[in-house]
C-alpha cells in the first residue's frame, strides 16, 4: 500500500513538473513555473512555492512554455503562441494558428501578457476641522486617471482646495492638467499639455497654459518611474483686478516615482515656467506626494504643494505652499 502511494505522488510531481514553463538563466540556474508577463524588460514566474520570481529578460538563456501566450514586439505586432527553445537571445514562437514560427531576439520583445488598456489611477479626499477659540473648517479632494495605449499615453490630474476660518472664506483654488504623450520610440516621447488653475486668493479668474514638446522615459518599471520632459507654452492669465497677461512661455518638467517599500511610495511632478518674452519672470509648481498602503487599495496620502511666482499681481505673495493629509483609493 505505501508503494502505491509513493508511486502516485511521483506521478503527480512528475505531471507538474511537465506542465510547467521552463526557464534556464545564464548562469546554469533553472527555473519552472507559469510565465504571467514581461514588461521593462522584466520577467515575471509565478510558482506554488514561493512569492512571483523576476528575471531580467538579459539573463534568460532559454524559455518554453506549454500554453500560448501574447507577444507584443516593438513594431506593434502581436504574436500569439508557446514559446519554445532557440538560440542564446531569442525566442521562438510557435503560432497556434497555423502560421510558421517565428524567432526574434529578446530586444524586439516589448511586452509579453500585457495588463489590458484599462485606467488606473486615484480618487482622495481629505478634511480636517476645529471648534473652541478657532472654528476652521478645510476640504481637499484629488483625482489622478491615467491610460495607457499602444504608443501613446494619456493623463489627467485635478485637485480642489477649500478652507474657512471664523465663517470667513481663506482659501479656494482648482487645478487641473490634462496631457498626452505619444512615444516615437520605447523611451522618446512628444507631448501636447493643457494646465488650468483658478485660485480666488491670487486674483486669478482663470491661467491657462497650453503647448507641445518632447520628453524622455528614463525608468518605467515596478519600482521606480523618471521622464524629463521640455517644450514650449502659451500662457494666459484672465486676472480679477490687475491687467491680463499673455506671453509665450518655456516648459520643463520631470516625474518621478519610486516604490521605498512594497507599502510606501514617493511621487514627485515638478514643472518650471521660464518667460521667452522677459528671462527675469518665471513659476514654477512641485507636488510632491508620499502614500502608503493600509488596506485593498485604500491608502494614506501625504501631500506637499509649492506654487512660486517670482513676479505675482501686486499684492501677491510669491510663495504659497500646502500641506495636506488625505485618504486615498488605488484602483
């Protein structure tokens, strides 16, 4: 009876075993599980055993897979089917629609089981209040969407503050950017960016700012994201009292992010508005935000703001910053 049993549990590792995506680095290290996808040139196995392994598409010597999987190649072509073992730096996929199969290198491969073009981003909403010797009631509420297509990349950010102080009115302000970007190549992007901001405590109705230019993704990966970008704006200002503005402005901007934790992430996006008309007037706008996970994609968010205007309506403070703790949702 103990022979039957050791025999049955062999077939069943053994029958694992031959269902299983095979991996050989290298290195000589060999590897099997299930091949979910590869994106940034990352691999990513799952296994029963252990939390998903990571590989550097670099490092892989050989691949195979029992099922057909998406390959998504840099040209745009998708190819459907297993993969299957071929020289040092390729990889070789056997259609499962009849077709022959084809052998590209590693580098030509730019996603494997892509995520579906669906949005991502955040809602937050934040609020504090005080009674006693103050009564100040204040509100803030964020949103972030993003998607991304094959080639192109489009972003809208919008933030609302409101704040009271002894049923007196201290601060109201709207922002919001929209922005695409389409990628000429992997990493070499051009732009079109609209940012609006309305604040009642600036004398402003309305500053529009509007323009293209080009930009590049340094990073994109799990951990870490950085892309610089530059290019030029028109920039508009409908002010309460003062007089309008309009002049053709610069743009420089950078967004960074980086994963600390698997539970705490940083997030910085920086935009510099130098004036071609006049080099001595420029703005410049920081929000920095650091979040961490609490529980199913809720998270707390810790916000700071700079807005700077070193030549703002007479009046004006050339510096305003925010400080703003928020509960968020990841979705």
């Amino acid at each position: 009876m103990r022979k039957g049993w050791i025999a049955l549990f062999l077939v069943l590792v053994l029958a694992g075993e031959a269902h299983a995506d095979k991996i050989l680095l290298k290195n000589g290290d060999q590897l099997r599980g299930k091949v979910q996808k590869v994106q940034g040139g990352v691999l990513t196995l799952t296994t029963d055993y252990s939390e998903p392994v990571k590989v550097k598409t670099s490092e892989i010597s050989k691949i195979a897979t029992d099922e057909p999987i998406e390959v998504h190649l840099q040209t745009g072509e998708i190819l459907k089917g297993s993969l299957k073992p071929a020289e040092e730096g390729e990889v070789k996929v056997e259609s499962s629609s009849g077709r022959q199969p084809a052998v590209i290198a590693w580098d030509q491969v730019k996603a494997i089981n892509p995520p579906p073009n669906t949005w991502h981003g955040n809602i937050s909403l934040g609020a504090n209040q005080l009674s006693g010797n103050t009564e100040r009631t204040a509100v803030s509420a964020a949103i972030e969407l993003e998607r991304k297509f094959d080639g192109d990349r489009f972003s809208l950010r919008a933030r609302h503050n409101y704040a009271e102080e002894d049923e007196n009115v201290t601060e109201r302000n709207t922002y919001g950017a929209i922005k695409f970007d389409h990628f000429f190549t992997k990493r070499f992007f051009g732009y079109l960016s609209v940012e609006l901001l309305n604040d009642s405590f600036k004398d402003l109705n309305l500053r529009a700012t509007v323009g293209p230019g080009v930009g590049y993704q340094i990073w994109d990966d799990d951990r870490k994201a950085l892309s610089v970008e530059a290019g030029v704006s028109y920039f508009i200002e409908d002010l309460k009292t003062g007089e309008d503005e309009k002049y053709a402005t610069g743009r420089v901007g950078a967004n960074f992010r980086y994963k600390i934790f698997d539970t705490l992430v940083f997030n910085d996006n920086v935009i510099f508005y130098p004036s071609i008309e006049n080099t001595k007037e420029y703005s410049l706008r920081n929000e920095a935000i650091l979040s961490t996970d609490i529980y199913a994609g809720w998270k707390l968010r810790f916000s700071n703001i700079l807005e700077y205007d070193n030549e703002p309506a007479p009046g004006i403070e050339t510096t305003d910053l925010q400080w703003i703790l928020s509960l968020g949702y990841s979705f």
